[in-house]
C-alpha cells in the first residue's frame, strides 16, 4: 500500500473496532441481563457463551487494531455475525403479525458488516494465498 492507503486502511479497522468494542463493553457492563437474552433467544449455555464471545470482541478488536490476522479475526466475527442474525434477527415480523422494522434494520446491518468484513480481507496484506483469489 502507498500514499493514503494505509491511512485508509487504518481508519477501515478503526471503525469497524469501535462496533465490536461497545458491543462487548454493553454486554460485559450488562452481564447477566446479556445473557439472559442470549438464553431467552434460544443460545445454549449462555452464561458459558458470552464470555467466548466478549473475548472474540475485546480480542479480536486488539488484534486487528494491531494489524494483525485481520483476515482471521474477520473470518470469526463472519462467522459470529451468521449465526447472530439468525438468533437475534431473522424475526421480521412480531407474533401480532406486524412488520418489525427494527429486527429489518439490524438483519441487514448485520448483511452490511459482512460486506465490510469480506473487504477488510480483501485489504490485508497479510491474508492467506488460499483465501479469496482475485
């Protein structure tokens, strides 16, 4: 990367952190109702679960600041964004029978973060040979 890239590069990985960062310090701060959340959508063992997944968000949010595995920690948090959606979001209409705009909203935020996610892949000088070819 020359010029503005890098600098690019860099506020790309900033501002993804920042969503998985106060993600993570709202579910640490809010734990137990966090995981009483995660239980009442039907995630086994979320007591167990939610510290794996604040250590993904902390951790993984440390480690792509650093510019390192960026491409790993994308593929994990892909991963983790898959079955999020499906938990949390894939609901887009209440019991009533009504449009729910706001599981809408967040299914294709989710969608969307994908999106970034395959890019900052995509920019990592570091990704495997192997993963997405040109």
């Amino acid at each position: 990367m020359t010029g503005i890239e890098p600098l690019a590069y860099f506020a790309v990985r900033l501002l993804t952190c920042t969503s998985w960062i106060s993600s993570g310090l709202e579910a640490l701060l809010r734990f137990e109702h966090t995981s009483m959340v995660m239980a009442r959508k039907g995630i086994p063992r979320s007591g167990l679960v939610l510290p794996f997944v604040l250590i993904m968000e902390f951790a993984g949010s440390a480690l792509v600041l650093a510019d390192l595995y960026v491409w790993a920690v994308s593929l994990v948090w892909i991963a983790f964004l898959i079955l999020a959606t499906y938990y949390y979001h894939r609901r887009w209409f209440t019991p009533e029978r009504e449009f729910d705009q706001f599981q809408y909203v967040q299914f294709w935020k989710n969608v969307s973060m994908i999106g970034g996610l395959v890019a900052l892949i995509l920019l990592d000088p570091s990704r495997p040979e192997w993963l997405l070819r040109g």
